[in-house]
C-alpha cells in the first residue's frame, strides 16, 4: 500500500478558501479531511472526533510538550488549536491523501516536516481592496472585526511566497480549476 500525500491550504480569511475546498471535494478527489484538535469545548451538537478532537487545556498542553502536534496555535489564552501528529500519520499509513486548512505559519512549519510529500497551496484575494469588499459584502463582522482581518490578511499575504502553489482567487470557477489541476497533477505523480 502507497503512502498518501498531504494538501495544505492557507489563506486571508475572505479568500474563498473553504469555497475551493469544498468544490474540491464535490468533483471527487480522493482526499480526506484532517480533523483537528482544541482545547476549547464542544459547541451544539459538535462531537469529540467529528468536528474536532476535544482535549482539555492541560492535555493540549501535553500534546505541545511530548510532541504530538504537527502545528498548533494559541489564537486566546488557553484556548489552542492544532493538528494531531497521529491523526495524519494514521490516515498517511492507510494511503489516504490528507487536506489541512491551516494558518500559514502552521502550512510553512508542516511543509518543512513533510517537504517532497506535501502540497503547500495560497489561496490569495486578487486585492486588498476585493478581500474588504467580500468581507463587507458578507455583512457577519463589525468594522472592528474586519479591519482586524484586512491587518490580519495583509501579513499573511506576505508568506505566499513559500508556498508550492499560489492560486489567485479573482474569478472563483477559474480558481477552483486551476486548483483542481494543480492538486490532481499533485496526487498523480509517484
């Protein structure tokens, strides 16, 4: 059995990253979605190994020191996000191409573990002025909030350069092919 492959997107928040995710997934790529994990506490409905691994604040805090992570993030104190070093080695060892959606410190941190076997793919707004017009357009965020995120976006756009791959999101069906071309061409070489 051949070892699967890991797809890593990255983007400003507004980009239209989960969009071409999501577009991935619908045209049948065989991927599988790694689930993270967070020391915060399952909202609604959501359960332990569906939506997230649930992990307490002290456990997460283990993970971090014995290793288990492959990137990780405090986004508040105490409450971490991050991706499970055993989850994708498991689904790897079982020939599964993995998608992780991660910030791009954590996309440039798992590109350097995994190099040759791992896909870093930038889905980029065509402008800074288009990613505050979508966030706008979206009517969800103050203006606090979006401002937070165009700062937000701005610094991130300064790592694209490390990526594999730079997709440029001005016209969502042409970004989505183009996407879908490089990650096939991906998964199709040995």
């Amino acid at each position: 059995m051949t070892s699967g492959k890991l797809i890593l997107f990255s983007a400003p928040s507004g980009s239209g990253k989960s969009t071409i995710i999501n577009a991935l997934f619908a045209r049948g790529i065989d991927m599988h979605f790694s689930i993270s994990a967070t020391s915060r506490p399952p909202r609604g409905s959501e359960k332990n190994g569906v939506e997230y691994f649930f992990l307490s604040e002290a456990a997460f805090r283990q993970a971090i020191e014995e290793g288990d992570l492959l990137e990780y993030n405090e986004v508040y104190p105490g409450r971490f996000y991050g991706t499970l070093r055993s989850q994708v080695d498991t689904q790897l060892a079982a020939g599964h191409s993995v998608v992780l959606d991660l910030d791009v410190e954590g996309a440039i941190r798992v590109k350097q573990l995994f190099g040759d076997q791992c896909l870093a793919l930038f889905i980029q707004p065509p402008s800074i002025e288009e990613l505050r017009h979508r966030l706008e357009g979206r009517a969800t965020d103050s203006e606090e909030v979006i401002n937070d995120r165009i700062a937000r976006a701005e610094y991130e756009l300064s790592f694209a350069s490390q990526f594999d791959e730079v997709v440029i999101n001005d016209d969502l069906s042409q970004a989505e092919e183009r996407a879908y071309q490089i990650i096939t061409s991906f998964l199709e070489k040995n």
